[in-house]
C-alpha cells in the first residue's frame, strides 16, 4: 500500500510543479496520465500494488465527473448562457439522437457477431461528451464564450440524459422489461433518472447556497473551510440522487448552474475562492483515475483490438459524432469551422468508463466485446483531443478575433 501511495503522491507533486508547462504543448495532461498508468501498471513496471478492480475505477471516475461537472457549471458565465442556449439545445436535442442513431446504424454494419440490443448499447455508451477531458477547450479563454458555454453545457448534460437510455438498452439485451413493456420503462426511467437527478440538484443546491451567502456577508468562513463547501455540496447532489435513484450526474451539474445563477452578483473574486479547491480536487482526482485506467485498463487491453473495433472506434469520433452536431447546428448561424470544432471537440472518458463498467457488470452476453470497443475509443479520444485542443484551440481563435 505505502508503495502505490507513494508512487501516486510522488508523481501528483511533480506533474503539478508542471502543469502550467505541459498545457502549453501538444500534449494534454491526461495522454501523461494515462501513459504513466500503463508504465507502471502489469503491462510495465508492475508498481501498482493493489488489486484494482472494476468497481474502483467506475467509483473514482463518478466522484470525479460529479465534481468537475459541478464546478464547471457553477463557473459558467450566466450572461452568455442565455445568449448562447439555443445551440446546446439543438446538440442536446437533435444532436444526441442522431449521434446514437448513427451509432447504431454504422455498427450494425461493421459487428455482425454482436445483438441489435448490444450495439444499441454500445451506440449509447459512446455517445456522451467527457467534461473533464474536453477541459483544456471549455476553459481556453482565447476561444469564443459561445463555443466554451455550449460545449460545457453539452457535456454536463448529455451523459445524465444517456443514463436511461443506456438502462432502458440494457435492460431490453437482458430480457428484463417486465409486464409493462418498453414504453413504460422507458417514461420510468426518465422520470427517475432525469427528474430525481433535476429535483435533487436543485433543492440541495439553493438552501446550501443561501446558507454560504449568509455565512460570507457574516463572515463566519475561515480560510480554511471556505474551500470546503462546493466539494461537500458537489458530492452531496451526486450521492443523494444516486441513492434515490436518480441521475447523479444531471444532480450535480443543475446545482452547480443553480449555484451560477445565485451567485453571479457575487464579486469574481469571492466566487472563485469557493470553486478554486473544488477544481483542484476534481484535477487530482482526474488525474488518479486516469493513472489507474491506464493501468488496470489499457494494459490489459492492448493487444485485443481488433480491425472492426478500431475502425469503429475512430468513426465513433469523427463520423458519427461530427456529421449529426453539424447537422443539428443547420441553421444555427454558426460558421462551418465552428460546427466542426464543436463536432470534433466531443472526447469520450469519464463518463463512458462508467458506462462500461455497469454493462460489464451487468453479465450483458456481448459485454467482454462492448467494452474493448469503447476503451479502444477512449484511447484513441485521448490521443486524439489530446494532441489537437491547443493548436487548433489558438488558430480557432485566431480567426475569429
């Protein structure tokens, strides 16, 4: 244990001396993340000294979504938010259908040994946009405020609406629909996940927001415990929904935009001590739970990607994520280099890693190969948005000064 705590810390504390550095190049902090993970876990070094199973990954990479989605929405801009809500509207609404449908019909052709059902899974698990690897976009400020506030808004929400639809997949796969059948599943799911998760959020949020507003006009937050609050109330709207059985996800990223709201007469100053020990915990936590995926996942991985897998993989993000944003945002008056950058800007992580973990451990038949498929697109999504987010990030805004 002291081994693998040691390993960890030791490398926190240099990766963190130069973060500053390394986001400045091409290569993104979760590519080193995930490059340390697989030098020393089996596949490398082997220092890793615990016995990392399924259930540590998918715990580690909920917390950290809950918190990163909650933090970022509290940060958002409200003012551009109203201006801006129509576009993640269209990418929410029409963008996210198209992209699982589309999903579904390009893997129906290239998986002929998988079920419809499980490719509708598969198409739904990799669907959802990953707030914490897209950050290096959402918070470049040298990018247009439309195209961060829509992106983050994308991400915050997609993965929560994906929740049953994934479960209403999954379910119909194992043949456990029950005496209702699939339309009322279907409304159930929604209803529980979407609206416990909404309900949650909000009535959390607003008391514990009031509480800090009172307690910062009385000047009873010491310096100390003032950066406390946001990660106990992030993890507090995650925790409850989940445990209600509701969407912990759509739980934390309404609070935290409940909180942009309430808080926006705020000074930026005060607001930002709030958030700023949230955001380190959610970059620590990022951090961790790509080490351990690049150990315990990718090692094992590597070698078992096949040809069908990896061209769906690279399809799943460009194709069928790109051409259904792009259509979605016909009409928008957005630029064609906007709709792009939107469209390729959609990295797969914290939220598929989730996914493929409850499938996996659902006993789904087609499982062993669903999952290879979606850590092979998680991989290359890595990869891929690791090495563009900064230069086209800075010709993107470049043009459009």
């Amino acid at each position: 244990m002291y081994e693998t705590l040691a390993v960890l810390a030791l490398f926190v504390l240099i990766y963190s001396s130069v973060a500053g550095a390394v986001e400045r190049t091409r290569i993104s902090g979760p590519i080193v993340y995930t490059c340390f993970g697989l030098l020393i876990g089996p596949a490398g070094f082997d220092l890793l000294a615990w016995d990392t199973d399924r259930e540590l990954v998918r715990g580690l990479a909920e917390v950290t979504l809950a918190l990163v989605l909650f933090t970022d929405a509290a940060g958002a801009d409200v003012g551009v938010l109203k201006k801006t809500s129509g576009v993640p509207a269209r990418l929410l609404l029409i963008g996210l259908p198209l992209t699982i449908a589309l999903g579904f019909g390009i893997g129906t052709v290239l998986f002929d040994n998988l079920s419809l059902l499980g490719i509708a899974v598969l198409a739904t698990m990799l669907a959802p946009t990953d707030a914490a690897l897209g950050k290096a976009v959402v918070t470049n400020e040298a990018v247009p405020d439309e195209i961060r506030q829509s992106l983050n808004v994308e991400s915050g929400l997609n993965d929560g609406i994906c929740v049953p639809v994934l479960l209403l997949f999954l379910t119909l796969a194992l043949d456990k629909a029950g005496d209702g059948g699939p339309l009322l599943l279907a409304v159930q799911l929604v209803v529980e996940e979407i609206g416990i998760g909404l309900a949650v959020g909000l009535l959390l949020t607003f008391p514990a927001i009031r509480l800090l507003q009172i307690a910062h006009h009385r000047q009873w937050l010491t310096r100390s415990w003032v950066q406390v609050p946001i990660i106990a109330l992030a993890l507090s709207c995650f925790a409850v929904a989940q445990y209600l059985g509701g969407s912990g996800f759509i739980a934390a990223f309404s609070g935290g935009l409940l909180m942009a709201f309430m808080d926006r007469h705020l000074p930026t100053a005060v607001k930002d001590e709030y958030l700023l020990a949230s955001e380190g915990t959610g970059d620590t936590l990022a951090l961790i739970t790509w080490v351990i995926f690049g150990s315990a996942v990718v090692g094992q991985a590597l070698g078992h990607f096949s040809w069908p897998i990896l061209l769906y993989a690279g399809l799943s993000l460009t194709v069928i994520r790109m051409l259904p944003v792009f259509l979605s945002l016909a009409g928008s008056g957005m630029d064609t280099e906007g709709k792009l950058f939107i469209g390729w800007f959609g990295p797969r992580g914290l939220a598929s890693i989730v996914f493929v973990v409850l499938v996996v451990n659902s006993g789904l038949p087609d499982g062993g190969a669903l999952a290879m498929t979606v850590v092979c697109t998680i991989v290359l999504s890595v990869l891929g948005h690791g090495v563009t987010a900064n230069p086209w990030a800075r010709a993107f805004a470049s043009r459009h000064s």
